[in-house]
C-alpha cells in the first residue's frame, strides 16, 4: 500500500451509538442505522501510519471490541464527500509547514481581527494589494483578536534601502482569508509570530555588510 490510500476507522453514527445504548443491537432497525453508517462517508475517519493502535484506544476504542478498518484511495473526490479527511489533510499539511525555516519565509502565527459587522480581516489596510501595510491597533469594543497560522515572508529584499520595510513582514495566511483574495499582506512584527527558534528570516544584516562577511 503507497501513499495514495488511506487506512479509514468506522466512528459509529449517533442513532447507532444512542440504540447501543439501549442495547437495541439484536433488531432489524439497528442492523439498518449500522447499515446506514457504514455506508456513510462522514462516518469514517483516517489514521496516522506513524501512530499505533494502542494511541487510538480512547478515540476508537482498539482492545475493546471490534473497529471497523476499511482503506480507501485518497482521491480528490473523496475529500469533497469527507470532511475527516479533508480536515486530516490540512492538519498534515500545518504540520509540515510547522517546520519550514529558510532565510525568506518561515512558519508563525499572525495577528487577525474578526470585525464588528462580521466582517473578518487582518485590521484596516490601504486599497492597493501593492503597498497593502496593516496597522497594529488595539481591537475596537465588539471585535476579538486571533493569531493565526501563516507563511510569513520578508517585505523587503534586502537590496531597499527603504528601512522602515525592516519592522514589517508579508503575511501569507495558510487557510485563506475571507474577504481577501489575494491573501496578502504587510502587518507590523508585533503582530506577528515567528515559529523557529532562531528564524533565519529575522535577520537585518545589510546586503552590504553581508558582502564585507563574505571576505
């Protein structure tokens, strides 16, 4: 088996685990709701391969009775009909990107406002997607704050002599920003957190002086 299947776990729907309750297992009409939720994509959830059974006791039950185990292709289409596995594989991908630490971007956390009107956004920013810069302010009464995970990106290039780039950085959100389609912007550091312990992103030596280094 390579890494385009899946091997899935049967969570039984809540009829089912409501008339197991009742120890209603003997009739015709459980038979049919088990029926039903085997059946049912949104009834089965993907494992990790890294993880052993024994870590899936408490969540599945291994040991303790019969799980159903069933694998399944990880196609496209499949993920349009489960949300697990569609939530399973955003999870892999954080996970992975949890990681990345290079010297234009890195993994971290950015400073999103969820507005009054409903309305969700990083904070009040220029019209032009171009010099688009965030404003750190503090959230106005009815709005909240939450720091969300993003590829976050130099805003200069290290040759600009425009200093003031130097507090900010480009924030790529990494699930979308409603409202925003172009998923870009410039926000202050201290709205944004790096993941790395030492980010080699966050370094403000002048192409200059790194030329003068490298002698």
């Amino acid at each position: 088996m390579n890494h385009r299947y899946l091997v899935m776990a049967h969570v039984p729907s809540s009829k089912v685990v409501q008339m197991q309750k009742k120890n209603l297992q003997s009739t015709k009409e459980y038979a049919h709701a088990q029926q039903l939720s085997l059946n049912d994509p949104m009834s089965w959830v993907p494992l990790d391969f890294e993880n052993a059974f024994s870590q899936y006791v408490s969540k599945f039950g291994f040991g303790h009775g019969k799980v159903s185990l069933r694998v399944v292709e990880g196609t496209e289409g499949y993920k349009a009909v489960n949300p697990h596995y569609q939530a399973w594989l955003e999870d892999k991908r954080t996970t992975t990107l949890k990681d990345l630490n290079e010297v234009d971007r890195c993994f971290g956390w950015a400073k999103f406002v969820h507005k009054v009107d409903g309305k969700q956004t990083a904070a009040s920013a220029s019209s032009s997607a171009e010099s688009r810069v965030e404003k750190v302010h503090r959230p106005e009464p009815g709005e909240s704050v939450e720091w969300r995970p993003a590829i976050i990106r130099k805003a200069r290039d290290g040759r600009n002599d425009d200093y003031q780039n130097r507090d900010y950085f480009r924030v790529h959100w990494i699930h979308g920003t409603p409202g925003n389609s172009d998923n870009n912007f410039l926000l202050h550091k201290s709205a944004v957190l790096l993941a790395p312990r030492a980010p080699k992103i966050d370094d403000n030596t002048h192409f200059r002086h790194l030329e003068v280094l490298k002698q």
